[in-house]
C-alpha cells in the first residue's frame, strides 16, 4: 500500500478534535483529543486492571479532559491519579465527558456514510 503526504493531510492529521462541554454541575469540562501514544500509556499504568476490557473502556475518556473550569488538568500517569480525576469528575462529569466523546464518534461515522455516497 501507497500513502502519498500532502500539505493538507498533513494539517488534517495534526488537527485533534477539541471541544468543551457543560455538566449538569455547571462546571465547564475541555476535552482534548490525546496523542495516540497516551493510550497505549494508559495500559501501563492500569497495569493487571488493564486486562479488564470493560475496565479500560470505562477509563479512557478521562484521557481527553484537559480542563475543568478553565483550570488546567494534566494527564495521569498513574493509576491513583486516573482514579483521583474519575473521582474529580464525578457522575455528572463522566456522563458529560461520555455523552461529547459518543457524539463526536457518531459525527465521524455521519462523515463516513456521507463520504460512501
């Protein structure tokens, strides 16, 4: 397989989807599409949680928050700080997280559809 780089692939690859949502707290939550390394981070420091699938699914979103209430959040690099930014987040702040991540993965698949046409 051939792969041709142009100009505008290129600012298309380095652009990373990035968007801020609201909970039902009202609190301001960014998200921040992670580099692609970050999840493969992740898994190492899960650790043996990490061979939960289910586990690891739950736990990923929480790699695009990178603010909460215009206050930076860095990303976790262990797993009682994945824990302390779930717990950070809370219920209405996961759902929120969740609920942008699903619709911007049915934005993309809209995109597909439209594209096959």
């Amino acid at each position: 397989m051939e792969v041709t780089i142009t100009p505008s692939n290129t600012a298309a690859t380095a652009a990373r989807f990035e968007t801020t949502v609201t909970d039902s707290a009202g609190r301001s939550i960014g998200i921040k599409e992670p580099d692609f390394l970050a999840q493969f981070r992740l898994i190492e420091i899960l650790g043996r949680s990490a061979e939960n699938q289910q586990y690891v699914n739950m736990v990923r979103p929480v790699l695009y928050v990178c603010s909460i209430d215009g206050v930076s959040v860095a990303p976790p690099h262990s797993k009682g700080e994945v824990e302390a930014l779930i717990t950070r987040l809370g219920p209405s702040g996961y759902n929120a997280l969740a609920a942008a991540l699903l619709a911007r993965v049915s934005d993309d698949e809209n995109a597909a559809d439209e594209l096959k046409k």
